[in-house]
C-alpha cells in the first residue's frame, strides 16, 4: 500500500536523500515525510536495483513445505536426543552411530556432520541429529524450522527426573513432538527404572507400564544393550506417524550446521527433508544463493545426490548459512537471485531483531554516550550461536569502511554472552553485539549495572546495518 519515503528507504536500504532526489529528479517534489503511492514506490524499488514483486516468492515460499506430486514415499524418522546433563546423551549417540557403522558396509572414517544415519538390516534408516541437548533443538524451533520428529529422551536410571529432563518434556509438549524415553545406564546396580517411570508420570509423560502410550526402553550405552531394541521403538513411533515424502521433487531441507573448511570454503550441513538434491542444482539458504558444487555423506564419501532424511555436506555456499535456515532448490539462478532479493527486504522491515537492554532510546543520547566515553573507535565483543555466525558477521563487518571511526572486534566468541563478555567490554567501551544467542542470567544483572549496551540481533543483515548507524552516530554526533 501507500508508505512514506521514510520507511521506503528503510525497507530498501538506501537514504531517504537518495529516494527524495530521485523523485526530484522525475520531476516530483517530495520530502522524507511525504507518502508515495503504490505505483511511484515499485518505480523507486526499480530505480534503485531491486526488483519489484508483489506475488511471485510470497508464493515460492508458502509452497516451501507443501510441495505437490504424485509420489509419496515413506521418509526415516529425523531423531533428536534430549535429557539432563550426564545422563548420556553423547554416548548414546555415538553408541548408536558405531552400531550402524559396524553392521553397514565398508564405511568410511566417520565425520561429525551434525546429523547420521543408522542403516538397518531391514534397509529402513533413522536419522539423527548429532548434537546432544536441547539448544541446537531450541535454536531451530526459533528459526521457524521443525526438522525433529520425534524426540528421545535418555533418563538415567540411577538418577531420575531432573531439571533438564522436565525442560525436554516441555520442549516437547510445545512443538507437539512425541517422545520415547530411553531409560539409559540399565547396567548400573544402582539402575531404578520403576521409579524413572513413576517420576516421569508425575510430569505428564505416560508410559505403557504405566497405563499410557508413551513408548520407553531400557538401555545401556555403556554395554550397548537394547540399542537394536530403541531403533525399532523409534521406526514403530515413525511408523504411526506416517511420515512422507516426494522424492521427485526439488528438494527442500533445513541448515544443521555450517564452517570454513581450507580448500573447500564454506561448508554447510544440510538436512533433506523432501525432494532430491542433486550435484549441480540451483539453491537458497537464508540470504544466500548458490549452486552445489559437491556434497558429502556423514562417512565423507562424495555422493551425486541425497534423499529425503539424508544429511549431506554441502559445497557452494559463498558465505556460511546460519543453522535452522531452510534451504530450498530452484530452478534458475535468476529466480534464486530474486528470492534472496525479497528475503533480505523481508528482513529489512522484520521488527524481530530488535535493540534490547541499555541502548539509548533516541540518537542524540547515544552521540551523548560516544561523546561521554570519548570513543573514536567502535569496539565490539561479538557473541553468536555458531562459528558460522561469527564467520557471516566477521565477512560483513570488514566491508565496512568508515573514515575517521574505527571498528574493531576485541572478542568474537560462540555462546551465550557470560559475566566476563560483560566485563570485557566494559573495560575496553566496547559494545556487544549478541547474535542469535542469549545473554546468562548473571551477566544480564551485570550488564544493567555497568550499562554495557547490547543488540540482539537474529539477521545478518540487520546487525550490520545497525552497526553501520552507530558508526554513522560516532562520525556526526547530532548535539
Ligand atoms: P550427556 O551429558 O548426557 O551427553 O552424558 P554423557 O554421554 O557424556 O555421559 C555421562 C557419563 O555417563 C559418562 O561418564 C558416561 O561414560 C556415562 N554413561 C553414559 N551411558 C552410560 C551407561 O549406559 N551406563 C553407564 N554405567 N554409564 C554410562
């Protein structure tokens, strides 16, 4: 509809000067304020190297999931394990993996990917995500991807119900994700699975023994007892979800993890959820586009292409894609081109990434707070969710070249923001830019104490433009 020349700018990313002497230009006189109608706002996006679209990708990407065809098939369960700390989230994992190495064909040296398959006798396959606790989980469910089917839950049977055991069951119970409760360290003497059952009933998980219909299995990823037993638990709980696919379509998945890896460049883990990739096809993750130019199984085997539950590297990314994107293929580059075109502007006028905490409200107190600090330098302390986080911040952040004020990234770290992130900027005037992560509780009581200024930001694009207006605040401090 009808918007002013303010915000057309800020959608499209250019200063409102520009759009105004533009229109100028065309004979029109205007200023920041006025409203454009429709036709005269598609003419600037034009002008300006965007292209317009009023349908088209809105369409391409409502169609992400629900993709039409004639072929369903049957897809492997997508497994994520979840449970208190030391309850043996990681062994079991990897009791598992090696189980499907040892019974599958020669296999190759086993690569962490972040996610695997288990192939069965039967031929039927489990996929697994790789990264044991429920931040990965957590993390994708705010990106808006559900790639877990169902989650296994490993309780220890010497220790019971514990606090990250309810949390599991909540994560549960809001993304609408079964459950099947591996009682792990059945070797164990000590092992009360009965009073693992009866602790789990008082939290609403229900099973059989119990009168209920949650599956559960006695495990031990020590011994490797049961572990045939779980598979089949999982495949039966997968079964009873009818869970489906079209491999004949394109393929569409979700980003598990992304590095730099030397001579391969950026590296991406993608997680088929439907369709088929193949060597060669045209693809969007988040922002990006690209082609793949190679791909990887979890036993680093090249392969030509990958179906729906198969994990795959991914070669061709021109940047790292964040973790819980989803990715998609296209038919043409210049419709993938269009695509990330329209995300960006989607992103550019999403309110999701906001400024949080002690930034101040308007910009004459932040030259205020420059001035006060007498920065002539911007100093960052960087804390993202993933090392390709860090690695799309850290590629964006060097285009940025601003005269006389200086950016300098003092720390750029994985994790949450912690008590000496806090006090490391404090002490060197720093700000620290929070990506897609969170900031512990008592670095928070700190930051308000010392007034630290922290953005939070869950889009690339968005954290730099924010840092571009803070180095432009520092250049021309407007009192
Ligand atoms: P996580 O924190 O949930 O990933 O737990 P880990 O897999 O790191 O396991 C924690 C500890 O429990 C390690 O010392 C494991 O060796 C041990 N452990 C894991 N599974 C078993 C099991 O089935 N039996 C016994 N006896 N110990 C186990």
């Amino acid at each position: 509809g009808p918007i002013s020349v303010q915000d057309l700018s800020e959608k499209i990313a250019v200063k409102s000067q520009k759009v105004v002497q533009l229109l100028e230009s065309l004979g029109k006189s205007v200023t920041a304020y006025s409203i454009l109608d429709v036709e005269t706002s598609e003419l600037i996006i034009t002008e300006m190297g965007h292209k317009s679209q009023r349908v088209g990708l809105e369409d391409l990407e409502a169609r992400w999931w629900g993709v039409k065809s004639k072929t369903y098939e049957d897809r492997p369960p997508v497994v994520t394990i979840m449970g208190h700390v030391d309850h043996g989230k990681t062994s079991l994992l990897d009791a598992l993996r090696e189980t499907s190495v040892a019974s599958g064909e020669k296999g190759g040296i086993t690569q962490h990917i972040g996610a695997y398959q288990t192939r069965l006798k039967s031929g039927k396959q489990v996929t697994f995500i790789d990264t044991p606790g429920h931040e990965a989980f957590i993390r994708m469910r705010e990106r808006g991807s559900a790639v877990t089917d169902i989650i296994v839950l490993v309780v220890a049977a010497d220790d019971g119900v514990k606090a990250q055991t309810i949390e599991a069951i909540r994560h549960a119970k809001t993304s609408n994700v079964p459950i099947i409760v591996a009682i792990n360290k059945i070797d164990k003497t000590t092992a009360k699975p009965d009073v693992v059952r009866s602790e789990l009933l008082n939290h609403g998980v229900v099973v059989e023994k119990m009168g209920g219909e949650v599956l559960d299995v006695e495990v031990s990823a020590l011994t490797k007892k049961n572990l045939d037993a779980l598979i089949e638990t999982i495949l039966l709980q997968a079964e009873m979800m009818e869970l489906t696919c079209s491999p004949d379509t394109k393929a569409r998945g979700t980003i598990i993890e992304s590095h730099m890896r030397k001579g391969h460049g950026h590296v991406a883990t993608v997680l088929i959820q439907n369709g088929t990739l193949r060597k060669g096809d045209i693809f969007v993750a988040g922002l990006l586009s690209g082609k793949v130019r190679m791909m990887f199984d979890a036993e680093g085997h090249v392969v030509q292409k990958a179906t729906p539950g198969q994990p795959v590297e991914v070669l061709g990314f021109s940047r790292s894609p964040l973790s819980g994107d989803r990715f998609m293929s296209l038919d043409q580059e210049s419709q993938a081109r269009e695509f990330v075109e329209w995300k960006k502007s989607q992103a550019l006028s999403d309110d999701s990434s906001e400024v949080t905490s002690n930034l101040p409200e308007n910009s004459s107190d932040l030259a205020q707070y420059f001035k006060s600090q007498n920065v002539k330098t911007l100093f960052l302390v960087i804390n993202a969710d993933v090392q390709g986080s860090l690695e799309g911040l850290a590629y964006e952040l060097e285009k940025i070249h601003h005269g006389e004020v200086a950016l300098q990234v003092i720390s750029s770290e994985v994790g949450p923001v912690s008590e000496s992130d806090v006090m490391l900027a404090k002490t060197s005037n720093a700000i620290i830019l929070m990506f897609n992560t969170y900031v512990l509780p008592d670095a928070r009581k700190l930051i308000d104490q010392e007034k630290v200024i922290l953005l939070n930001h869950q889009i690339v694009y968005r954290a730099i433009e924010e840092v571009k207006t803070l180095l432009e605040k520092l250049l021309a401090p407007e009192i």
